[in-house]
C-alpha cells in the first residue's frame, strides 16, 4: 500500500514535469532537484525526500503530453514514484517503459491526494475509499522491454545475440 | 485489405508484405535525428555497448542527422559543453548530416530536414522531438521518440516493438478566406479533436485543400499533429512533395510516392470545410482551447513571436512583412521574428522582409528555436502575455509559469504587432 502524494488533472504536460529551462541538464542523477519545478511545493516536498519510495503520482487523462523530453521520465524514476494515470500520451509512456519508471494505466481511477492504494496486477484498490479500478494491461510489445528491465538491457541483448 | 499510408510505409520498412493497425512490427530506419540533445542520446549509445565486449559503432552514420537549434547560440556553459561534445561524437563518428550553428547551413531541425532533402516520401523517419511529426509533409512516416529509444536505433538500425498505429482520414474541403491559413486550419482541427483526440494514432490528410497547398503549409500541418496526440500527421506525397524536393532541395534522384489504397481501413474520417474558417487562437494554457479570432480579439499582448518549426518559413515571412511594411510595432509591445533556417533568412533579406520587420521596430533574431521552450531569447516577464506563431502554450511555455501564451498564424501576429492588441488581419 502507499500513499497519493499529488493528485492531478488532465493534460499533464512535460513542461508541467520538467520545464524546458532545465532541459541542458540531461543526466539521471541531476534531473531529480527540477522535478515539477514550478510547482514550487511540491518540489521541495520531493526534494526534501519526504514521500517514501513506491509513492504514487495520479495522473487524469494524456498524462505527459508535449515533448519528447526524456529527463520528464527520469526526473520522476529518481524519486522511486509510481504514476497512476487514466491515460498517458504515447512518447511518456514509451519513454517510461524504456527508462523502467513505473506507470499504470488505470482509466476508471477516482483518488485524491492522501488515498492509500493498493496496485495489484490488473487493478488499483483505493483502501481509502474501498473502491477498486480495473487497470489497462500494457501490450505485449510493451512487456518485452519492461521484463529486460528497460529499453538498455533489451537493446543489449539484441547486440550480443548479433554478435 | 487495403492499407493505409503509415501502414505501407512500415509494411516496407519491416520488410512484410503488409500489415494491419495493432500489429508489432520493427520497422528499418531511413533517418534518425536528433538536436542537442543528442547528448543524452550519446550518453545511452555509450551505456547500451557496455559489457558486451563489442565496440560502440553506429549501425549507418549516414542516416543519422544532429541539427543544433534548440539552444543556439548557447545560453550557457551547460549547453556549450554539451555542443562540444556532440562535435566531437559527430567528427569521431563519421556523421555527416550535421548542423552546427551557422548563418548558412543551420536552422531549425524540421526546417533542415525538408529543406536538404533528408526526409523523401515512403521514408520511416525518427527524432528525439515530438515535432518529428512534420516530416510526414513530405509522405514519410515521422514520429517522436525519446533519447533512449534513439540509442537503441543508432545501435540496431531499426525501432524496436512499434506497433502498427490507427489511422483518422481528415478530409479537408474550401479555398481559404483571405489571411486564413494552414495554421488556422491545423489549430481548428486540434480543438476539434482534443489534445488527446489522436493518441496512438496517424492523421492522414486529403482532400482538395490539402491538394493545393504548398509543402510550407503541410509542414505547418503535419508539425502541430502532434498536438491532438498524434504519432505521425501525413501528407500522402503527390506532385507538390516532388516540386518542392526537386525545386528547393535540389533532389536529383528518383522519388517514388506511396499512396493510400482505395479500400484502406481508417478509424475515423474527419471532414473540414474551410471556405468560412475565421483565424484561429489557441488560448492559455493547451494547444486545444482554440477559439475563433473574434472571442479574444482586444487581448492585450506585450510579445510577439513570429518564427518556429511551425510558422518560419518565407511564406510566414512574407505575409507577415506585408502586413508590417510601413507600420510600425505598437509601443509597449516587443516583436521578435525567427527565420526558421539560415537559407530562409537570406531569401528574406533578399526579398526585403528582413528590412521590412526592422524599420517597424521588430528585433529580427537568428535561426532556431528561440523562445518556444522558455530556454532563452525572450523570456517572459511575470504576469505578461504572448501571442505567438509557435506551437505550444503550456503553462510556463515560454520560460515563465507567471505569463501566458496565446497561439496564432504570422497574419494575425503581425496585425497585433501593430495595434498591440490581438487582432484580426481581416480587419487591416
């Protein structure tokens, strides 16, 4: 079980995530501190280190949309969050299953921030308010690279089995 | 079953004698771009070879391209270094399509593509951009993917696990009104089919309109598709494509066009009647709060932005000068213009544009991206307000979450200019 650490709404853009100023910061272990910059509580929140790992970001409808920016994925993965969104836009979900940043996809979800939920494989349980959402299991050809641990294991191994 | 285009350009590409949306396919790659963040993307390259013995090598540099235009010239020692050190990645490595920051052969990313002749139709073209997505102007399959996804395909050749998008056939009808364009056009279908309304898929342009229009204008089209979540916008290639690779590319070889067939399976069909478009504002803070001109005309705006992947071509230029030639930027108003590419830059102080935009005050600034991505080169102060030719409007867009960001064609820019107000061009 962890805790909602944010709750938000539709249409969360990479600009939302991680603002375009910071974009010639580019290594995993330094995009974290710019995490939802301008959201400025929050970001001190994360900083602070004050949600534990596992905690859930919740996400409404095309969580993610925009750019292509891959540092929107590993500013999060550095936090150890989980996102929960009813829908996430196609490049930030890839990015995230590359990265190994987990998301689930969960299109029913009603959660609030400070819900508990329990993430099952196929649905998420709110303990808070005892409802349960059925989850959108990922693609097969999405699964492949999420079981190599990531897009740089996978792509790895294709190299090795080439020779 | 028939196919659609984005289905038989991958069909080819994954070397199948067809395929259907849903399939998973691992499509060859014709180009692979990136710009600077290319950085991160050499970071991964390097991280896949490790420990596997083998020598880091690119499986083609030739199809690779890097354009710097995101952060030109740099806006600090950060993006400076990491500039450096893709140079030297690039001489190391045999990469030839490379763009550095040059008032001849740079410019903006999508701007090069086109304009060198990079991007051919029935092409499978990848970027590190989500605006990637135009060059399917020019009947190619265009997609954005992120940097380490890029790094896989410089390994391989060939993206891995893509699956077969859904298609939407927009059917796009009328002569547009005077001063309505491609970007009116594009920015009404956004807000018609929602900031999500393509998600995973492919929208697929037809119709006479679309036919008549020049590539300048597809590229405006097929660039913003991503807005509505769009995988790939596409322009079946036609006679157009091949004017404008032969006339302004200088293509000399064979470009051979993949078409849709006539039994093709579309998701959705879209139809579009322009003839009574009015100019379209995409208003703060999504791509799909669009509203005809009318609704928000008298917005005061202290910045104007004319440039972009969207809207800097000569065409954006040239409508935009003759609006301003002999007037002069309101005052409380700042007015930059972004020639999207060094070589457009030239034909614009040939043809006058640039002096035209000078004399009425406006700051004309070099190629590249500029401030879309609130990086640097006009900023915004707090609590002020942009209209802007450029693509997106997020909160905190153009480098403050304080000040807001309305979206336009050059037309409408360029009569706000004037009057430092928005403004319908119609009304000149």
């Amino acid at each position: 079980m962890a805790k909602v650490i944010i709750a938000l709404g539709n249409d969360i853009s990479t600009d939302d995530i991680y603002p375009g100023r910071y974009m010639a910061t580019v290594l995993p272990t330094e995009t974290p501190q710019f995490a939802f910059a301008d959201r400025t509580d929050f970001n001190t929140r994360l900083k602070a280190r004050e949600f534990p790992a596992g905690s859930i970001i919740v996400g409404g409808e095309n969580f993610g949309c925009g750019s292509s920016r891959e540092q929107a994925c590993s500013t999060l993965k550095g936090y150890d969050v989980v996102v929960v969104a009813k829908s996430i836009s196609r490049i930030f979900l890839q990015n995230s299953i590359n990265l190994g940043l987990k998301v689930v996809l969960c299109p029913a979800l009603e959660a609030s921030e400070g819900d508990a939920l329990d993430i099952t494989d196929d649905t998420v349980i709110n303990r808070t308010t005892g409802k349960t959402f059925a989850q959108v299991q990922m693609p097969a050809a999405r699964k492949g690279i999420m079981d190599a641990g990531g897009l740089i294991p996978y792509t790895r191994a294709r190299l090795k089995a080439r020779g | 079953m028939g196919m659609t285009v984005a289905e038989k350009i991958l069909a080819r590409a994954a070397g199948l004698p067809a395929v259907a949306a849903g399939d998973v396919v691992e499509p060859r790659v014709d180009l692979a771009m990136s710009h600077e963040n290319a950085a991160l993307v050499i970071n991964q390259f390097l991280e896949v070879f490790e420990g596997t013995g083998l020598a880091p090598t690119i499986w083609d540099p030739s199809r690779i391209a890097i354009i710097f235009d995101h952060r030109v010239p740099a806006e600090s020692p950060k993006t400076a270094t990491n500039q450096k050190k893709i140079r030297e990645f690039v001489a190391a490595n045999g990469i030839t399509k490379f763009h550095d920051i040059r008032g001849d052969t740079g410019g903006i990313c999508h701007q090069i593509l086109p304009e060198y002749g990079y991007v051919r139709p029935g092409y499978v073209v990848v970027g590190t951009d989500s605006h990637t997505t135009t060059h399917g102007a020019l009947g190619a399959f265009s997609f954005g993917i992120g940097a380490t996804e890029m790094a896989s395909v410089w390994s391989l050749g060939y993206a891995v696990n893509i699956e077969v998008p859904e298609t939407i056939k927009v059917v796009v009808s009328g002569t547009m009104p005077p001063y309505v364009g491609a970007k009116d056009l594009i920015l009404h279908i956004i807000g018609t089919l929602t900031a999500q309304g393509a998600n995973y898929k492919v929208l697929e342009f037809h119709g006479e309109t679309i036919r008549r229009m020049s590539t300048s204008g597809r590229i405006a089209i097929c660039n913003m598709s991503v807005e509505a979540g769009a995988t790939s916008g596409i322009v079946p290639g036609d006679e157009e494509t091949v004017r404008y690779l032969r006339e302004v590319a200088g293509v000399t070889d064979d470009i051979p066009l993949t078409t849709p067939d006539a039994d093709a399976r579309y998701v959705r069909t879209v139809e579009v009647d322009v003839s009574k478009l009015e100019p379209q504002i995409a208003c703060p803070h999504m791509v799909d709060n669009v509203k005809p001109i009318s609704a928000v005309a008298g917005t005061k705006v202290q910045q104007i932005v004319i440039g972009s992947c969207t809207n800097g071509r000569l065409d954006d230029l040239e409508i935009a000068a003759g609006i301003l030639r002999g007037k002069k930027v309101a005052a409380g108003t700042r007015m930059l213009v972004f020639p999207a590419s060094g070589r457009i830059f030239a034909q614009a102080l040939a043809k006058g544009y640039v002096q035209d935009f000078m004399a009425a005050g406006a700051v004309v600034m070099n190629s590249g991206c500029g401030p879309c991505l609130g990086v640097h080169e006009g900023a915004l102060g707090d609590h002020e307000t942009a209209l802007s030719t450029t693509n997106r409007n997020f909160k905190g867009r153009m480098g403050n979450p304080k000040s807001e960001v309305f979206l336009c064609s050059p037309a409408v820019a360029a009569a706000s200019a004037i009057t430092g107000v928005i403004t319908d061009p119609r009304n000149n």
